[in-house]
C-alpha cells in the first residue's frame, strides 16, 4: 500500500481526492519538484528547497509551510519503506480549489500540496554507452525558469523522441539549443565545457549546479554560455543532466555523431566526480 501525502494528511495514495475546482487541473496553476533519495539520504534538499520557494514566488503561491517540504519528503520515504532503497519524491503545490475564474482567487483559499515516494532504479545502460537525442524547435512559452506543473510541450517532445527510439528531445529556440524536455544540456568544445546560462528559457537545475561546481573542482574550463546549433559539428562531447539521470553521455544529436560516437573523456571525469560525491556522502551518513 503506497502513502502519500495531501494536505497535511498522510492517507493511503488510493483514497486521496482532488478537487475538480482545483487551479491545477483547471489551468495547470502549480509547481512540483523531485527529488532523489540515495538509501539514507537526499542529495541537496536545500538546492530543491530554494528552487520550490523561488517557483511559487514567482507564480504567487501562498504556502506558508514551504519549509516543512524536507519533513514531508523524508516521512514519505519512511512510510513507505524506502529508507535503505533508492527512490524518488515527488510533490506539487497548486494554487488551490476555487470557482473557475481566469483571476487569482481570494488569499483565503489554500494552496493544495501533494506528495508521494515511489522506487527508483537508474537505468546504467544509457550512461555506459551513451543515448541518441533529437532536436526540435522549441516550443514551450517563456518562463521555463519556473518548475511548473505545464509540461504538455516537453511530454508531446518527449514522446515524439521516444517514438523515434531517442532518449530524449533537446530544444531549439532562436537558433541556440536551450535545454531538454527534462533535463539541461553540456556541451564540450576543445576540452571547454559549455551550457546556456541561467535565463527564463531554462529551468534552473540541481543536478546542473552541483555539476558545473565539480566541473570547477576538477580543472575543467567551463563556460555558461549558449551553443548554436550550427555549432554541432564542433562539439567534442555531450551529455545531459537531471536528478534521476545524474550525468548520461549523448553520442548523437539530431542524427549527427558526437565526437567519436562515444562517451568522452571530460563526461566520464564529471560523472565519475558525481559519483565520488554521492559515495562520500553515504559514507558519511554512516559513520
């Protein structure tokens, strides 16, 4: 039986109901954020936890237990059974119930919060050699800055590059590649790393941060600056990056080969870096 939680209630999943009034199947009004539990513990919940302030500031979303995410999520994993297993957390704010209106309802109304864990195996083959990605135009609105509940562009890109046998879409916008459907992009270019920089076309990721700083750690040059897409044919390298991901090398791009077709050099350093830093905090997790 999974537990989840809504409202600040922990119920079991099938007996949680919504509201047909809720902002968030009316118009998509909310944000969410996941989160990766590595079998004792979350891997930079004060990363996911300023990202999620920042998205509901930036819709105008009341909640004002928002700091009470970190005990949400961790009583997830203990209900249901995951404190020794890899999992995810799940958990999305909406605006709440209300009479369907275009203009924010009343401060009276309260937000609605939804949370669930569920098991989560990586999939390693992707990482070792490497996935085919395709290129689109991109066609989501402005403000991909904020994790909003919206996804209907990035889950229609997604699906037309999982039809195609790709792993993922990468998106074009004025000529630059901006990011993916559900994760950032890298870019390596004569041993230089690239990735767009921070804007309200790209969502501000946590996985993103963590690897430009051991990026920096590791001696690697790294520029946030966007990659044209008629620039492909000079990148050395590529990978992407989110939280259930981490670092997964790409070895084509819109049906042209990456380098040697292989992961190369500086993503092995990265993702091999990633994986000393997840190693070293279990380990200290458990002294």
């Amino acid at each position: 039986m999974i537990i989840a939680y809504i409202n600040g209630r922990f119920l079991p999943k099938q007996e949680i109901t919504i509201s047909p009034d809720d902002r968030g199947f009316l118009f998509a009004d909310g944000v969410y954020e996941v989160i990766r539990w590595y079998e004792g513990f979350f891997y930079d919940m004060e990363g996911h936890l300023t990202r999620l302030k920042r998205s509901l500031r930036e819709l105008r979303i009341d909640w004002k237990e928002t700091d009470s995410y970190p005990s949400i999520a961790r009583e997830l994993i203990k209900m249901n059974g995951f404190e020794d297993k890899p999992a995810m957390v799940y958990l999305q704010v909406t605006r709440g119930a209300a009479p369907r209106t275009h203009s924010f309802p009343s401060s009276e109304i309260s937000p609605t919060i939804y949370g669930y864990a569920f098991d989560f195996v990586p999939d390693r083959k992707g990482i070792e050699s490497g996935i085919r990605v395709m290129l689109k135009e991109d066609i989501r609105w402005s403000r991909c800055d904020i994790k909003s509940i919206a996804l209907l562009p990035n889950t229609l890109s997604f699906q037309e590059a999982y039809e195609k046998g790709m792993k993922e879409c990468l998106f074009v916008r004025n000529g630059i590649i901006t990011e993916g459907s559900r994760s950032n992009a890298f870019f390596v270019i004569n041993k230089i790393l690239f990735t767009h920089p921070e804007s309200n076309f790209v969502l501000s990721g946590v996985t993103r941060k963590n690897i430009l700083r051991i990026a920096q750690e590791s001696g690697i040059q790294v520029k946030e600056e966007a990659v044209p897409e008629s620039s492909l044919p000079a990148i050395d390298e590529a990978f992407i990056s989110n939280t259930s991901a981490e670092v997964t090398p790409v070895i084509e791009i819109g049906g042209m080969k990456v380098g040697a077709g292989v992961p190369g050099p500086v993503t092995r350093l990265i993702y091999e870096g990633f994986g000393r830093e997840i190693s070293k905090l279990k380990i200290s997790r458990t002294l």
